[in-house]
C-alpha cells in the first residue's frame, strides 16, 4: 500500500513538535503516526520512570504499534491517539537501529498518510514533507538539525516569547538555521510558518498528498515510467523558484521493479 510520509523535526527539545503533529492529526482523519525514542544502556541523566528506555533496548529494534501497546495518558503516543490518530508506532532504538527500526514501522502503516516525528532518521529515509520545529532566537539550536534543515520542506515556529524579548518570526528563525546551516554563498529559501499561518500549511500537505496520490495511481496503472534507483531527477523544492537534481527514492523506483522492469 503506497502512502506519504511527513516528519516532524526540530531544532532542539521542547519546541513543540508534539503539539504541532497532533494539531496536525486532527486535520489528517485516518492518519496515523510514529515516535522515534532513541536510547543507550545507562541512565540518560534524567527521571528513568518519565524518559527512560534503556530496559527494552535489545539487539534488534523495538517497535511497538496499536493502542494497547502504545497509549499511555502522559506520553507523547498517547497524545497522538487522543489527536485522532488511526494507529501509533512506537519505536525504541539505539544509535545503531535507527534506519532498520524506521523502515520496521514504515511496513505496518496501513494509511494514507503517517506522520513521524524525530530527527535521526531523516538521514535514511526520504520523506515527501519535512516540517522543521524552530524556536525563538535564543533557542540552543542541536548539531542533529543539520540532517533535518538540509532536507526540510517548511519550517514552523509556535508564536513564543522568551525572557520577556520580543517574539521572533518565522522568518527570523529561517535566517538563523541558514547562518549556522547553510552553505557557503547560498541559503535555502523556504516557506515559514508561524501558528497564525497552520492553516496554510495543512493546506500544504494535503496539496503534496494529492499530487503524490495521484503520480502513485498513474504509476500503477502504467502511464508513467520513473528512472531507476539513484538517477538524477528534477525536483521542485517548496519555496525555490528553480529545479534542483535529487535521486530518484528507492521506495518509488520499486514500482518499476514489481512489473518486472530491469533496475
């Protein structure tokens, strides 16, 4: 069953990627969605009864899905379920299981659409819609955001005031990941979202879920053929004005392979 995969990133903890994806649940019936835990065999320094996970950590990832192994009233999944969603993974890994757990939870989704929040695994798998969670201009901004600013489709900053400072706007909060992200001599032009502007971005996703349901229905019925794995294709990043060269997805090119096609 083919769906579309949107991540909920952020630049650092606390910045709202929890409460902005199940904003986003209510706006997507039928949806569902995952939570990457990463953790290690010790103590993370923390409450170990509130954050702690290294008691399930095993030699191969753990993934946990439906509501009776999910839902709990204090935890981020059981957040997602009270949102609306149709089924919740939950996945615990260690460093090392990150790509084999993502791609674990990835084959149980059933709808039309899942919703994944986390970072680390933005480096192993592609996503059709990347939403960065920023904070203010004070917000400590953690080295793993590179991985999600570079594949970023919009980012989203909740409207916040710190410290008694004026609130920054989405805009700022752009400049600022291009300035510590950013390439030399050239920024990426994205669209930002502030709280005001969610409806804008729900309409958004639901625009790049319409187009991609419908290329996937025309790839399945035969009228379109897509390039083999790892062939340079023009793609439209949101908020440039130009195409840039990306590979071709793995979870895409399979289409051709299934109707015996040469890859």
């Amino acid at each position: 069953m083919s769906f579309i995969k949107v991540a909920i990133a952020g630049v650092s903890s606390e910045v709202g990627k929890t409460t902005l994806l199940c904003e986003l649940l209510r706006e997507l019936p039928g949806w569902e969605a995952i939570k990457m835990t990463r953790g290690h065999y010790r103590s993370c320094g923390k409450d170990p009864h509130a954050c702690c996970v290294s008691h399930l950590l095993g030699d191969e990832p753990l993934v946990r899905s439906g509501f009776l192994r999910t839902y709990a009233s204090d935890k981020d999944t059981g957040r997602y379920w009270d949102a609306g969603a149709a089924n919740v993974h939950w996945v615990i890994v260690t460093n090392e299981q990150v790509e084999r757990g993502i791609k674990l939870a990835l084959e149980r989704v059933r709808a039309p659409g899942v919703l994944i929040e986390g970072n680390s695994f933005l480096r192993f798998i592609d996503v059709d819609f990347a939403v960065l969670v920023t904070g203010g201009m004070d917000t400590k901004i953690k080295s793993s955001a590179r991985w999600a600013f570079q594949k970023a489709s919009a980012v989203y900053l909740r409207d916040q005031t710190f410290d008694g400072a004026e609130k920054s706007s989405p805009g700022e909060s752009l400049e600022l990941l291009n300035s510590k992200f950013g390439r030399v001599g050239l920024k990426r032009s994205l669209p930002a979202y502030g709280a005001s502007d969610f409806p804008g971005l729900v309409k958004r996703i639901k625009q790049v879920h319409s187009n991609t349901s419908s290329v996937t229905a025309r790839l399945e019925s035969g009228l379109v053929r897509l390039p083999r794995s790892g062939t340079q294709v023009p793609f439209l990043n949101d908020g440039l004005a130009a195409w840039e060269p990306r590979s071709a997805p793995d979870h895409l090119s399979t289409v051709g392979r299934a109707k015996g096609e040469q890859s």
